[in-house]
C-alpha cells in the first residue's frame, strides 16, 4: 500500500472513531440503531452496484429489501409476525424482480441469487444494534470489542503480511493477502479481549474472550476473502469510494457481517450471570 494511501487510512480513521465512539457509549440506542441501519443501506448499494451494475432500480430494491430486514430484526421481538413476514417476502421478491428486471441472460443467476440473499447478508449487520440494545450497560463495550475483533484483525493482518508475508493465503481470491497477514490478525483479534477484559468489558470471562478472539479473527478474515472473491467475480476492485483510503462501506464491514452476530450469538448463549 502506497504511504499516501496509508497516511489518508489513518487520518480517516482519526476523524471517524471519535464520532462513532460519540455515539456508540453516549447516544441514545436509536441513535445507533440509525447509524447501522444507514450503514446497511450504503453496504447494499455498493452490493447491488457490483451485482447489478446498469439497473438504478433494482439497486435501490435491493437497498430497500436490506433496511427492512435490518429493522424487522431489530423490532422483530416486539411484533413477530413483521419479521416473518419479511424475512419471507425479501427472498420471495429476490426471486421475482429478476423476471421484471431481466436484463443479460448469463448475469440473471448472480442477480437472482444476490437479491434473494443480499438483504440477508448486508442485514446481518443489524446485530451491532441488537448488541448495543439488549446487553444494558455492557451494550457498547460488546460492540466496541466486536469493532476491535474486526478492525484491529484488519490491521494486524496488514503490518505482519507488510513485513513478514512471503507466502499467500489464497492467491486465486485475494492475491495480496499473505499467511503472516492471517497470524497478524489473530494477533490483532487477541490484543482487543485483552484490552476489552482488562479494560472497558470486565464482564468479558478472560477465556472465553480469547476463544472468541480466535474464532472471530479467523472468520472474520474468511468473510473478507468472500467479499474479495465477490469482487473478483464482478471485476471490481472496491466496492465504493465513500471511505477515503477505505474503499466502500462493505469493503470496511466485510469481516463485521460475520464477527456481530458471532458475538451476538455468544451473548445469548452466554447471559450475564
């Protein structure tokens, strides 16, 4: 990575984090709820742009369908019919637009598929407002160490594959990732239990915290090959530009779609004693 581009990383991140950190541990829980749910909507964008790149419509049908199951899974408790209602109409929808929208035969798969789970996937995010709702006091601490297992994977993944990656991870989808880059992550994933039991989740069992850190810094990773590999699939190089230094929204919550609901999932099996 050129130093330009690493130094605009950096100041972007500068900007960024205290203003989510603003929000996350001192605003209200809609604020956040807002704040996911427009993530959400820019992720979608991006991922129906690659997938559906000359169809306007079918994106912003793709965007709606992905904010509703953001918003039918987080007040889905309250009204269960809502949530299975849409988490039956989206793919039902997935499956008809392309009939409307045909386009070229070859792409129609992709599209069809894509529209079915795209929603699905990009609403997955959804789970760093249920973390932030349901866990009380601990809420923000739960998503800080969710951004922390994510972002300090990713950038423990860089340095050690910067400076100690020789042989790659897997070329084929991502030819710039490296096996040092993936111990760099886990690394990465490992400081933020550190720093989150010692520090801001003393709730957080100190082992239990490591297991999640493995597990979620390793997953984590995987779930950005498969962005990779959908954007190798699309000939795209980012998936926006939204993020200077960045790339786009999904670029930066690629390994979150699958490290928030795994912490998620950890804090329902896993209650507060």
């Amino acid at each position: 990575m050129p130093k330009s581009n690493l130094l605009t990383r950096f100041l972007t991140a500068i900007l960024v984090a205290p203003l989510l950190l603003l929000a996350l541990f001192l605003g209200p829980s809609w604020l956040w709820l807002g704040i996911v749910a427009l993530a959400t909507a820019l992720a979608a964008l991006e991922l129906f742009g690659m997938t559906h790149p000359r169809d306007r419509l079918a994106q912003w049908l793709g965007v709606l369908s992905s904010v509703s199951v953001c918003l039918a899974l987080y007040f889905g408790s309250a009204e269960p019919r809502v949530l299975l209602s849409v988490l039956a109409l989206v793919p039902i929808s997935g499956l008809l637009i392309p009939l409307w929208r045909l386009g070229e035969i070859p792409t129609a798969g992709l599209r069809i598929m894509t529209g079915v789970a795209g929603p699905l996937y990009v609403g997955l995010l959804t789970s760093l407002a249920l973390l932030h709702r349901d866990q009380g006091a601990d809420g923000p601490g739960f998503v800080l160490l969710a951004l922390m297992f994510a972002w300090l994977a990713d950038t423990g993944g860089y340095f050690f594959g910067r400076f100690l990656g020789k042989t790659k991870l897997y070329e084929a989808v991502s030819p710039k990732k490296t096996r040092a880059g993936f111990v760099g992550a886990l690394v990465g994933a490992l400081l933020g239990a550190l720093l989150a039991h010692f520090w801001f989740l003393p709730r957080l069992d100190l082992v239990h915290g490591l297991v999640l850190a493995l597990l979620c810094g390793a997953l984590g990773q995987l779930g950005d090959l498969v962005e990779s590999l959908l954007k190798r699939s699309t000939g795209i190089k980012d998936s926006g530009s939204l993020v200077p230094g960045h790339g786009g929204i999904l670029d930066r919550v690629d390994a979150l779609l699958v490290v928030g609901p795994l912490l998620y999932l950890y804090t329902l099996w896993f209650p507060a004693s």
